[in-house]
C-alpha cells in the first residue's frame, strides 16, 4: 500500500480513497509510493525540446488526444501498441518514464505550479484540455464508478455530484482548477500553449486535429488530418482501444461491463444525467465560482 495514501468517507458513507501528493488529490495509483515525493521528482523531470506535454483535468479528453498526437507525431493514421503508462507523468517515477532518447508524449492531470520546470526551460509545446463540467463530472463518474479495486467511488451518481459540489474528487475541486489554469495562463508570456476543447475535437474533430496539426508545426496537411479524424472517431478508437487491453488487465481493473477509459465521447450527455434540481443548483454554484471568469463552455 502507497505510503501516503489515504481512506476517508464522504458524507454518505462511500469509500474516498486519494494518494496524497501534498495539494493533489492522486488517484490511489499501487505504482506510486510516495505521492508527495513523486511530485517533486517530476518537477525535476528531463525532457527534450520535441517532447508534446498533454494536461487537463480527468475526462477532458487526454486518452483521445493521445491517439491523434501520436499519429500526427507519427505521420500515420493507424494504432500502434505504446507504452502509456510509461507517458504518464502521473504515475511513471522518473526511472519507470519512458527515457527522452526519442519525442514523447507525455500526459498529466498536474495543475500549473507543478509541471516540469524544463517545460518552460526547453520550450516543449503544451496541448491544455477543456471540457464542459456538466459532462466532465458524469464522465468522471462513471469512470471511478466502473473501477473496481481501490480506484472504485461505488457510490450512485446523486451522491458523486454532492461530492463534487462540496469538496472535489481526483485532482481536486473542479472549479479551482480551471481557474487557476486560467489565471496562470493568462499572465504567462513565456509557456507554448494551445487550447483544445473537447467539443471542439467533438463538432469539427477535422478541423481541430488541423489546429493541432500547425500548432505542433507538423504540418501534415488535411488529408491525413482527415484520416485521423476517421480513425479517432470515439466509436472507431474505443473498439480498437478496448481490444488493445489485455483481458486479464481489464479484469483487474475494471468491473464487468464497465465502459473502461472510452465510454460515449458526447456533448450534452450529461441531460441524461443531471435532474433539473441539480442543474439549477450547479448553475448557480457556477455563476458564484467563476464571478469575473473569462472561461466559457459548450454544454450541447
């Protein structure tokens, strides 16, 4: 068991179980066993000038963005078999990370303050993720309810929308996240950003993988841009990606019939989720939070 993890309950009495990296809220990954010291290695991460660096709060779209990145990095439109749990900044220690001796892709949920510190030295392009909440917390949701084993919140979902409204999951509460990303990215002249909204990817998932495309300084051209966007169609990748998972790892993992790391890949799911209670009441925490906030978000 990680050295620093910890069980609390919410106020339901459902299991709450966080590695604590100090002000993050870690999954309970086994791989970690110090959070707080893994934090502080991976500020002191090396990275390469070529690297891509992927962040967002959980559920914004990372796995996916992932498959595009590294098909654009690739200049193929077809999967291959990567080493992702050696790509995450999250859970690989600096010796498990995959070594810089080539481009990586390398994914996080960290906030700001704690990105690698070479991030900004070796002026490695930063692809930040946004998502509407509404469908964010039921993506969540549904992704630590289908866990089982210590990553499991078996709560229902009007339980997980309290929590999420009082306190925060995995990472956090949602609303100091977003904007402290936005204050940090609003007064930083220096970070090699570009903003990819999962709706964006979504409605014009063409158009948005060409965004990313020149961004990146790829410039592989529309027609590949096509042929990616074909390829990480949400129905087409989750085949392919479910598929990719051993059966004895999926097991482990995750409960029987759980959606796994792709469920449904929609804009405006969250009306199947939200009763009309909840919704006035997350509308006007909402309107409170983010008082003065420039952010805005798609919910259909």
């Amino acid at each position: 068991m990680p050295a620093a993890y910890l069980e609390l309950k919410d106020k339901f009495g459902n299991d709450l179980r966080f590695g604590n990296g100090g002000d993050i809220w870690y999954p309970p990954f086994p791989l970690v066993q110090d959070y707080r010291q893994h934090v502080k290695d991976i500020r002191q991460v090396e990275l390469r000038p070529d690297d891509i660096l992927v962040t967002g709060f959980p559920k914004t779209g990372t796995h996916w963005h992932n498959e595009i990145l590294h098909m654009l990095r690739d200049g193929s439109p077809e999967f291959v078999t990567k080493p992702e749990t050696r790509e995450s900044l999250d859970y690989s220690t600096k010796k498990e990370l995959l070594p810089p001796d080539n481009p990586r892709i390398l994914a996080t949920h960290f906030r700001y303050h704690h990105l690698p510190l070479q991030v900004w030295e070796k002026k490695v392009k930063v692809v930040y993720l946004t998502r509407n909440p509404k469908d964010t917390w039921v993506s969540l949701y549904n992704h630590a309810h289908g866990h089982s084993g210590l990553c499991n919140y078996n709560g229902p979902w009007n339980q997980f929308f309290e929590v999420m409204m009082d306190m925060g999951f995995w990472y956090g509460d949602w609303f100091d996240y977003v904007l402290d990303w936005e204050a940090k990215l609003s007064a930083d002249k220096e970070l090699d950003y570009i903003i990819s909204p999962f709706e964006d990817l979504t409605l014009d998932p063409v158009g948005q993988i060409e965004k990313l495309d020149q961004f990146l300084g790829f410039n592989r051209g529309r027609e590949l841009c096509e042929r990616i966007a074909e390829a990480c169609k949400f129905t087409n990748m989750k085949v392919v990606k479910d598929a990719q998972m051993p059966s004895e790892m999926k097991a482990k993992i995750w409960k029987e019939n759980a959606p796994g790391f792709y469920r449904k890949g929609e804009v405006g799911d969250w009306r199947n989720w939200f009763t009309v209670a909840q919704n006035e009441a997350f509308d006007e925490l909402y309107e409170k939070r983010m008082a003065g906030s420039q952010l805005t978000y798609r919910y259909v």
